[in-house]
C-alpha cells in the first residue's frame, strides 16, 4: 500500500526558510536604495497585477461556471457546445491566447460594434480605443473559463444524486436545489483546485507584460533596462509574486481545514 502523505502534521521547515529568505531580501530593500528605488518603481505594477488577476479570476469563475452547468445540461446542443468550448481552449497555450485576443478577436469585436453602431447612429469606434488592458483581462477570463469549467463540473457531479432527489421530493425547484443542496457541498469538493488556479492566474497574470501592459513583469522589464540593475531588479520582482502566492496558499490551505472541519462525516 502507498503511505498517506503527513504534510499536516510536519513542522513547516519550508515556510521557515521562505520566510528567512523574504526577511532577508525585506531587509536589503530596506538598507539598500537600488532596492528601495527598485520597489517603488513597481508600486503601480502592483496595483495593476492584482486588478487584472481578481477582475479575470472572476469573470473566468462566472464563464466557467456557466459552461459546467451547460456541459451537463439535458439538452444536446448545449452540452457539445459547452464540450467544443472547452476542449478548443485548454489546447491553446496562454501566450498564444494573448496574442490572439489582442490582436484578431478584440478587432473583430471593435468591427462588430460599429457595425451595430452604424445602423443606430452612434459614433464609430476605433481598434487602439479598446485598451490593452481589457485585451489582456478578457484573454485570461477565456482561457482559465475552460479549466475552471472542468473545475465546477466535477465537483457537481460529486454531489450524490439521492440529496437532489430527495430535495426535489420536498418540492424545491430547480434554482433552489442548485443553491441550498449541490453548490455547498460542491463548493468543498472544488476549493483546493479552485485556489491552485487563483494562484496560476497569479502568475500567469505576468504574460500580459508582452502586450505592453505595465504590470509587475513589464515594469522590471523596463526598470531594468534602464539601470541595468537586473540581478536586483528581478530579485525584487520574483520577491513580490512569491509573497504574494505564498501568502495565497497558505490563506486558501487554512479556509480548506476550516471548511473540513465544519463538515460533518
């Protein structure tokens, strides 16, 4: 038999070194002005990076959740639409998705909304008027929407059919069931995986640096070109999405014992 792994009970030695390393670096950019100017180079970056995370986050969490409810819906056209959705984008790297949003689907849009435009007298717009930014947003919300799906669909499926049953005996509709039987204890089921993802787009969220936008990636990138500082530079930059994932996944692993412990068994 393959032994049960005891991560919970083992002194974190991990986070102990983490966190020397990050006190160390704290205390460098602290001490050393190259540091201090480094980090407050990136301050709006900052800002920038958790915008475009928790905006795509959530919209990638409504698109998803709407696809999994499509994907195991009774009808069939719904079903393989969910179905083509989500195979065709999980198959598509980020980057190329990126470039793909950016590029030909947010002309296409900007193309289809003077089209409509034109016919109701509202001014045209222009492609460079739709902002890099929401390109970039709109990118991720697609391609973690598919992922995300598969996500909600298995924890879903996860719910025993008896529970919804019983509920439908007890003359609950079919949005009161979804919201007091199935989704609070699927929510349980997908919280670990649903976090992972957070922290990917976390990182992931550093890619739209290729499309010029001033996040925490793009702004090193700058700044270091410009003092040719990269070894600090990048110090500082891998320092802050570490205390930021790190910082998430311990908040997300302590929410995840405290859900399994009010759940009963």
């Amino acid at each position: 038999m393959i032994p049960e792994p005891q991560d919970d009970g083992d002194f974190p030695w991990w986070l102990l070194v983490t966190g020397g390393l990050g006190l160390y670096f704290l205390y460098l950019i602290l001490a050393n002005d190259i540091y201090y100017q480094v980090l407050w180079t990136l301050r709006t970056g900052i800002g920038i990076t958790v915008f475009v995370t928790l905006t795509a986050f959530g919209s990638a969490c409504v698109v998803g959740l709407a696809l999994a409810t499509a994907s195991l819906s009774r009808f069939l056209v719904l079903r393989q639409v969910a179905r083509f959705y989500i195979e065709i984008i999980r198959g598509v790297p980020m980057i190329v998705l990126l470039f793909y949003v950016a590029f030909v689907i947010a002309p296409a849009l900007v193309a289809a909304w003077n089209w409509a435009a034109e016919g109701v007298g509202v001014d045209p717009i222009r492609t460079r008027d739709f902002p890099l930014l929401w390109r970039a947003i709109l990118a991720l919300t697609i391609g973690y929407s598919a992922f995300i799906a598969e996500v909600f669909r298995a924890g879903l499926q996860a719910v025993e059919i008896g529970q919804i049953e019983a509920a439908e005996a007890l003359g609950l509709n079919r949005w009161q069931r979804f919201r007091h039987i199935v989704f609070p204890q699927a929510f349980r089921m997908i919280l670990p995986p649903l976090g992972n993802d957070f922290v990917a787009m976390v990182k992931d969220s550093s890619l739209v640096s290729v499309l010029g936008v001033h996040d925490i990636t793009q702004l090193g990138k700058v700044t270091a070109a410009g003092n040719f500082r990269y070894f600090e530079t990048y110090n500082v930059v891998a320092l802050v999405y570490l205390m930021v994932t790190v910082t998430l996944s311990l908040a997300l692993r302590r929410l995840e014992r405290r859900l399994r412990a009010k759940t009963p068994m």
